[in-house]
C-alpha cells in the first residue's frame, strides 16, 4: 500500500492535508478571536469534520453537511457579489476588511471549499440519517450558549466574536429592532431546522448513497 494510501474509504494525503489546516487555524483563531469563536455553527464543524476524516464517521460528516451546506452556500453567493462591488447579505464583508490581516482572512476562504470537502466525504462514507436530529440538537446548545451567554453586537467589536451565529440579528454591529430578541432567538430555533436543515437533509438523503449499518 501506498503511503499516501488509506486503509479505509478515505485516503491518508485528504487526512494529513486536512490536519495541516487545522493544526495552522486552531491556534491562529484561538489567539485572535478567542475560544469562543469555536461556537460558531461552521467552525464548530471544522472540529467536526477533523474527528470524523479520522475515525471515518459518517455520522459526523453528514452532520457538518447538513448544518453548514446550506450557509455556506449563502456565504459564497454573498462572496461572489462582493467581489464585483454588489453586497448582498453582508455575512462576507470582514474578508474585504483591510484592517484585517490578510493572512486571517486567507484562513477564512475554508467557508468556500469546506461545503464541497463535505459534499466529497458523505458520497465516500455515505448519509447517515441520524444527522438532522444530531445536528439540531448540536445547534440549538450552540444557540443557547451564544444567545444567553455570549457578548451581543457592538459598534466596534474588533476581533473579539460577538452575535455569533446572528442570535441578536445579522448585524454584529447593532442588534436587530423587527421584533423582540427572544422572538428572533424563537424564530432560529424554529427556522434554521425547518428552513436550513431539513432541506438539506431530504437532498442528501435522495442523492448520496446511504451510510452503512453498524454491526
């Protein structure tokens, strides 16, 4: 066998490479922004998605795709326009920040290539149907952390993560005034599964091959 050959469904150069980013983006993330920006759904399936290449799980594979395809897809649309000068959601704007190191802006293009790894890993290892409860579950404690226990937007946060996963709004810079925060707070619980997650699940369900039953 190779040495860049992996004994199981994956191969071992996709493992190492992987862990390189990793092992580069932990600790610069841990020093700029803090351990709190790990709570973010899409960081938090970074983590993820690092355990699951290794044991071959498609449980947490198909987790990570179901939370973050979906958003991810928004960033890169979001992305795209900025770069031709026609802002859309605003969720990409830090990365065109020049007050922003190049470098850490550099680590966060993973939200562009990190829903197709994922796409990748659950044809490999299969869709395992577990994922949307288990990744709802996962996300409503991520909510619940943020919301309750995590600073809410400020005028000028810095680096320091505040309304992380939009729990006061889709800006960082004020919460938002629609409606009262415990009814936007109400509103992810209940939309992000129904809007974001099961779609993606019915998707995937239909179109990758299942994941293999446990002996």
């Amino acid at each position: 066998m190779s040495a860049m050959e992996s004994s199981g469904h994956l191969p071992l150069w996709l493992k190492l490479a992987y862990s390189a980013f990793m092992a580069v983006l932990i600790p610069v993330y841990w020093y700029f922004y803090g351990p709190t920006n790990f709570l973010y759904f899409c960081d938090t399936a970074l983590i993820l998605t690092l355990i699951g290449v290794w044991i071959e799980s498609p449980l947490l594979v198909s987790m990570c795709a179901v939370g973050i395809l979906a958003p991810q897809a928004v960033w890169v649309i979001d992305f795209l326009a900025n770069l031709v000068g026609l802002p859309f959601t605003g969720i990409s704007d830090y990365m065109f920040n020049p007050n922003t190191s190049l470098f850490l802006r550099g680590l966060s293009l993973f939200h562009g290539w990190l829903p197709f790894l994922l796409v990748f890993l659950v044809w490999k290892l299969g869709y395992d149907r577990r994922a949307l409860v288990a990744w709802t579950a996962l996300a409503w404690v991520l909510l619940v952390i943020c919301f309750f226990f995590m600073p809410p937007p400020r005028p000028d946060p810095g680096l320091t993560p505040v309304n992380i996963n939009y729990v006061w709004g889709m800006n960082d810079n004020v919460a938002q005034t629609w409606v009262a925060p415990w009814v936007w707070f109400a509103g992810l619980i209940v939309g992000l599964p129904a809007l974001l997650f099961a779609p993606v699940h019915f998707v995937l369900a239909r179109t990758m091959p299942p994941a293999p039953r446990a002996a």
